[in-house]
C-alpha cells in the first residue's frame, strides 16, 4: 500500500503541476496584525510570467518563509516587497502591495525612503568597498538620521550590537568590510540595513554562501532580531525554514500553493505540491 502510494506520487509529480495547482491559495494568507499586504500580485518578466496572482499578508513582529523549487517566483515576490524589481527594465509588477495602507506602488513613494523602511539583505554579502564604519553608517547619512558625529557613532554602534558583530569589529572600524569573513560581512550588511531602522527586513537566501557555523549565527540572530523587527526569509533549507519562521509559504511556478503556520506546513501540508517538496519528492 505505502509502495502504491509512493509510486503513484513519483508517477504524477511530472504531470501534476499543471493539472493540480490549486486556483487559489490554501491556508491563511491573512496575518493577525499585518506590516505589509500583497493583493493580486503579478510579475511579468517581458511575456514571461513569473508571479501569478498572490495575495499575502506580511505579518508584523513574525518571520515568514518562503520556500519552494529553484526558479518558482521567490526572489521576484520577495523583491516586489520594496520594488527591487524596478531596477530591472523587462520587469512589470501589477496589483497591490501595502505597507500602513499605502501602495508602495503609488507614484508618489519615494523609493529610496521604502527602501530604508523595507530592507534587504541579499544572498552574496555585499559589503561597500568602504571601512567597515561607513558601511553601517552608509545609510544614517544619507538619510539624516544623526544630527551629531556622537550620535551616528551611536547609531553604529548599537547597529553592530544588534547584528551580533560589535564585539568582534569594535577594535577595527575603520577597516574594510570587504576584509571580513563571510560570516560577518552578512552581519555586517544586516548590520547596514538596521542602521536604518527598517520595519521589515527582507533576506534572500542570505546564508547559501555561509559555511554551517556562520549560518547557526545568522539564524540565531534571525531569532533575536524578529522581536523587533518584521523579517521575510526566501531560503533552500526546509531545515532552516522551520527552525527560524513563524510561518511558510511554499512557491510552485510563480503560483503562492498554501502558507500557514510553519508547523503546520511542515506537519500537515494541505497540497500534495508541498508535501512533495517538504518530504523531497521535488525541487
Ligand atoms: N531579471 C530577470 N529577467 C528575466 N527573467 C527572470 C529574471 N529574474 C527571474 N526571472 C525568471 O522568473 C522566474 C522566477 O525566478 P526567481 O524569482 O529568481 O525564482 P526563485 O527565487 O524562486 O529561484 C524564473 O523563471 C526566472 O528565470
Ligand atoms: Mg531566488
């Protein structure tokens, strides 16, 4: 019976995508106290269709994550989130994406503000070629956040606090981040995007370059930062996934397949997409 089982969802996980992608979302897309909210979001790459219609809140003071097969919309739905994707000339985004009831796609947004309010972190650490002081500082600057060198040394500091990478840096400042370890040039970058005071972070896959203890740091600092702040998470490690998020959400071909509780998600998918991803039958 198990072997018939197994079988037949070998058999079908080549013909089932096109056949069984639910027409709508299964599972909660709405967050009890939502910091962002995503209606009818599409993604075109020219005629290529890359994000088809997803609708998801970003709870606020929760991690989310998104998991689900190379190429099905993570990136693309993760940079629509602060409109990353307008660096990209063949991309269109339509629909609706609200931080406090505003559309982030309203002409009247200033972007590079969105962009200190929601943060990113990316997959590669990408320090400036600058000292590790200016990095962090960077931002405050051009954003007028301090009105004292006193304050903006404050600012950094605390920053590097938060980021778990004072302790080691504090003596060097004023070396390049570039010359950091992997490990810390990731913190030092989510270091950056703190200086800001981001309401939400977004980071994608922001430990594939990591080796596993640089990684055990970033999630653990992953935990502490999610008490103030609202963190959206694309990663590869199912693993990972459940150790840091409060909720999933599992992509397939540019369609949203379900999100809930990522207990639940992991335990007890709803879609038999998920499940043979989470279970490693695809992806
Ligand atoms: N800059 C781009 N130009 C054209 N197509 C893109 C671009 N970025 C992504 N795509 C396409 O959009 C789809 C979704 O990609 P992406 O969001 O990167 O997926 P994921 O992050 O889940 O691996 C893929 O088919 C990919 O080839
Ligand atoms: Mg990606």
């Amino acid at each position: 019976m198990q072997l018939e089982e197994s079988s037949r969802m070998v058999q079908t996980t080549s013909t089932l995508e096109a056949r069984t992608i639910p027409d709508s979302t299964l599972g909660q897309i709405h967050a009890d106290n939502p910091r962002m909210k995503a209606r009818n979001v599409d993604v075109f790459y020219a005629d290529k269709h890359a994000i088809d219609n997803i609708s998801l809140d970003i709870g606020s003071g929760q991690v989310i994550s998104f998991i689900g097969p190379s190429g099905c919309g993570k990136s693309t739905f993760l940079r629509c989130l602060n409109r990353m994707n307008d660096t990209i000339d063949s991309c269109r985004v339509s629909g609706e994406i609200m931080i406090d009831d505003q559309n982030i796609y309203d002409s009247s947004i200033d972007v590079v503000l969105l962009r200190a309010r929601v943060g990113m972190v990316f997959q590669k650490p990408n320090p400036f070629p600058k000292s590790i002081f200016d990095n962090v500082a960077y931002g405050p600057r051009i954003h007028g956040l301090a009105t004292s060198k006193v304050e903006l040394d404050h600012i950094v500091e605390t920053s590097l606090q938060r980021a778990g990478l004072w302790e080691e840096v504090r003596d060097r400042l004023d070396q390049p981040g570039t010359g950091l370890s992997g490990g810390q040039q990731q913190r030092l970058c989510i270091a950056r995007a703190i200086a800001v005071s981001p309401e939400v972070i977004l980071m994608d896959e922001p430990c594939s370059a990591l080796d596993p203890i640089a990684t055990a740091k970033i999630e653990e600092l992953i935990s502490e930062l999610r008490e103030q702040y609202t963190i959206v998470i694309v990663t590869h490690s199912m693993q990972q996934a459940a150790r840091v998020s409060d909720r999933t959400a599992y992509f397939h071909l540019g369609k949203l397949i379900e999100v809930g509780d990522t207990k639940q998600v992991f335990t007890n998918p709803l879609h038999a997409l998920t499940q043979d991803y989470i279970t490693g039958r695809f992806g």
